[in-house]
C-alpha cells in the first residue's frame, strides 16, 4: 500500500478540514475488515497465491466501482493475518440507489450500507489461472476518523481492530461446510456449481416463485407463501466473464443453492433472497412471505446488518416475513444460532424450521432455538402413505407430529402431492399443508390468493 493512496483517499471528502469522529463535511470514514472464512479449504483446493491473487482481483474490481459509479474512496489492502485484511472506505452520505438517484443516508444506514457493498463484492464468482471460484466471506465495520485512513499502517490496524466483540467478529472454524462434502475433490465439484448458479444470479434470470401453505380444512385459509429459488426460463443462454456459454436448464436453482451451501458460499444467496421477499413484502402490504436460509446464515452478523436496518424501520415488514432454516448443514455455533432467532423474534420476524426429521438439527436444538413454525419434510408423509393401514411410519410420523406441536408451535406437513397424502396428513394432525395438490408455485406473489389467517389463530 502507497501512503498517497491512503491520503488521497481521505482528502477527497475532507472539504471543510474537520475531523470529528467518523465524519466530515460530506463523507464518513470507516475501517473494514474482512475474513476469509473458507480459507482452509479453499487454500487447499486451489493454491495460497490463487486465493490471494483473487482478493486482490477482487479488490481492484471494487475499487474500480466504487470510483467510477458510487463516488467513494478505498484505500489499498493490507493483510492482517492468513486469512484476514483491512482497508478503509470513505463514503458520502448521499449513496445512489438501485435507479442512480442519490439518497441522503445516516451514519448508522450508511455503515451497513458499506458493509453490504464489500460483502457482495469479495463473493463475486473470480477467475485466476483459468480457475473460476468464490470465496466465503464475512466482515466487521467501525468509525474511523480522517487521521486513522492516513496513518493507515500496522500500528493503526491494531488500534482500530477489537476482536473481542463476539457480534462483530464471532468464532469461526475456517471452512465450515455442510455434508456431502469429504474431500477436496468434493468441494471442487460443489464450487463448479454454485459458481454457475452465481452466473445465473448475476445474469438477473434467478427468481422466486411462490407456494402458498393452506389449512387442511380450508384451502383459502393461507399461513403464508414461501418463495422458491427459480430460473426464468430454460431457455436462456447466458455467458459468464470468461467467455463460455452456459445453459440455465443444465442447472437446477435447488441442487446448486446446496452446492453453494456446501461450497462455504451461501451467505450473499440467502442475502439475495431475503431482500428480495422484503421487496415483495412492501410492495404488497397483505402479503405474508418466508424464504428458506441456510444454517451457516443463522448468526447476527454483518451479511444481517442492512436487513436489520430494513426490519427495524419497517415493522409492519418484519411481522409479515417468516425465515425458514434448511437443516442440511449444521450452525456454525448454536448459542449464536439461538441468539439470531431471539433478535429477529424480537423484531416480529418469525421463524420456521424446515425439512424437520431428516437432517442436522436435533430435538434439543428445536427446544433452544424454539421456533414458531415447524415443517416436516415430505419425505415421512410419502412413507406413511405408502406403507398401508398398519404402516410404522404413520405411527412415527403421528409422534413427530405431536412433538412439533410442543409449546404451541405450528406445523406445517409438506409433501401434500396427491389427495392419498393429504387423506393421510389430515387423519394424522396436520392442520397446515404444502405441496403440489395444495397449491402450484406461482411467479407472481400477488397471484397466492386465499385469506389471511390471524397471527393469533395458527392452531
């Protein structure tokens, strides 16, 4: 890093020559760090100096948008430890959004605003040596003043970093990732597909489309609707920065979101998919919606931080959005899992486990975590069905039922393909279905008609 480099960057806001904490004139400054957190594996996969040379590709990608489109400054990298780096980012109030008007933003909003931006950037799909990845990433954001961007050397890192705070920089296993994958060969093979469903993302051709969860004794009486990753056609082509042609229909939105679960690299997808449910949600103000996440998302940290902010703004929002947490990959840390689904009950926001029964979370997890909606996956409900009148899987299916409806959860059946399976779901105590003879997913979320239960009547 050049010291003009750092200089430049904090003058070019410094209009009024003030210096008070985090502010000038026009802009803010603040200190970012960033974590590799599949660094492990990744270095494994494909090399130090790989991984290396692609931060810093991807570094000169932000610096290049941030010049040339949002009008901030970005210093130059330095790395802090194997899989840790520093910079520091001045930014003005006034931040364009997505149609290029220019919104003034506060201190805090602008913060997380920062923080998404980097975070998004450093997950973009990066090509070095004919190699195409992604790296898991995670940060922490704090005020700087004027003075620490140009002193910016070892000393000032140490100064402005605390990784004492367990929020802003919590424990990590470098490289957690979900099952399925046992070796390096593996996780190549996982990386291959979610940096295509990346390329389909950034390519604007993933979309959600919508299911409706409906009472057994009253199809018109809706739960919410859950959106489902999709891509808009099969028939688009799509080329990716390489040069390569691509077909969406070679790759399914489900199988590859679970590679990219698998790959370390979910958290922007899951971003991606909240933000999106939230557009909807405010767009259309009867409207309940929930979207799957990833247990690797279930911890309070940066990739939350503007979503919060969203949340917290907007309540009649937040009451109205339900999160549902995939069980094919377990937390990164349970007290950190609990304490994430305190903070968004505590915003209204509720929570669902899905897929109960068949994957990573355990019966003492559903009891800390206490979620208010469980989904039990489809799976049991085809067995029960299958098995005849005198099935053991109707009576397994009967005692997870009875468990799920502990401390007055609701629960919700999926699976319901046929009226077999919605005969056997009903006689067995569902009182909410899901699947393809409840409802058919639909683009338009509008479009999920039926009447809205009242939260205090889910049974």
């Amino acid at each position: 890093m050049t010291k003009t480099r750092s200089i430049d960057c904090a003058m070019r806001y410094d209009r009024t020559g003030a210096s008070a904490l985090g502010r000038t004139g026009v802009a803010a400054s603040f200190f970012v760090s960033i974590s590799i957190d599949t660094w492990a594996i990744a270095a494994a996969a494909y090399g130090a100096d790989r991984l290396r040379g692609a931060v810093e590709a991807l570094h000169r990608s932000a610096m290049a948008e941030a010049d040339n489109i949002l009008g901030l400054a970005v210093t130059d990298l330095r790395w802090t430890g194997a899989h840790r780096l520093a910079l520091f980012v001045v930014a003005p109030y006034e931040w364009p959004d997505d149609e290029g008007s220019r919104i003034f933003r506060s201190t805090l909003a602008l913060e997380s605003r920062v923080l998404q931006w980097i975070l998004n950037r450093f997950s973009l799909p990066v090509e070095v040596d004919g190699e195409r990845f992604m790296l898991g990433v995670s940060a922490s954001i704090n005020l700087a003043t004027i003075a620490d961007v140009q002193k910016f050397d070892t000393a000032a890192v140490e100064t402005v970093t605390d990784e004492s705070d367990p929020v802003r920089f919590p424990a990590r296993s470098a490289g957690f990732l979900a099952r399925g994958v046992q070796s390096v060969s593996d996780y190549r093979s996982a990386m291959d597909l979610a940096v295509r469903l990346y390329d389909m993302l950034d390519a604007g051709i993933l979309t959600l489309s919508w299911q409706k969860i409906a009472a057994s004794h009253n199809p018109e009486l809706i739960l919410y609707a859950e959106g489902l990753l999709r891509s808009l056609t099969d028939e688009s082509v799509i080329t990716d920065p390489s040069g390569a042609s691509r077909n969406p229909s070679a790759f399914r939105p489900g199988p590859s979101a679970l590679a990219a679960e698998q790959a370390g690299v979910v958290r922007r997808l899951d971003s991606w998919v909240v933000s999106r449910v939230i557009e909807r949600l405010r767009e259309n103000p009867h409207l309940h919606l929930g979207c799957n996440i990833s247990a690797h998302s279930v911890i309070m940290d940066a990739w939350w931080s503007e979503i919060v902010d969203q949340l917290t703004l907007e309540p009649s929002i937040a009451r109205r959005l339900v999160l549902e947490i995939t069980e094919s990959a377990s937390f990164p840390s349970l007290p950190m899992a609990v304490d994430f689904c305190h903070q968004m009950k505590a915003l209204e926001c509720r929570i669902a486990i899905d897929d109960f029964g068949t994957g990573r979370a355990t019966v003492s997890d559903i009891v800390a975590l206490n979620p208010d909606m469980v989904k039990i996956d489809g799976s049991f409900l085809r067995w029960a069905a299958a098995g005849g009148a005198q099935s053991p899987a109707k009576e397994e299916l009967r005692h997870l039922v009875s468990f799920a409806q502990c401390r007055g959860r609701t629960v919700i059946m999926e699976g319901v393909e046929n009226a077999e399976t919605r005969e056997v779901a009903v006689r067995l105590g569902g009182q909410w279905l899901q699947g393809f003879d409840v409802a058919m997913p639909r683009l338009s979320a509008a479009m999920v008609t039926g009447r809205r239960v009242r939260r205090g009547n889910l049974g």
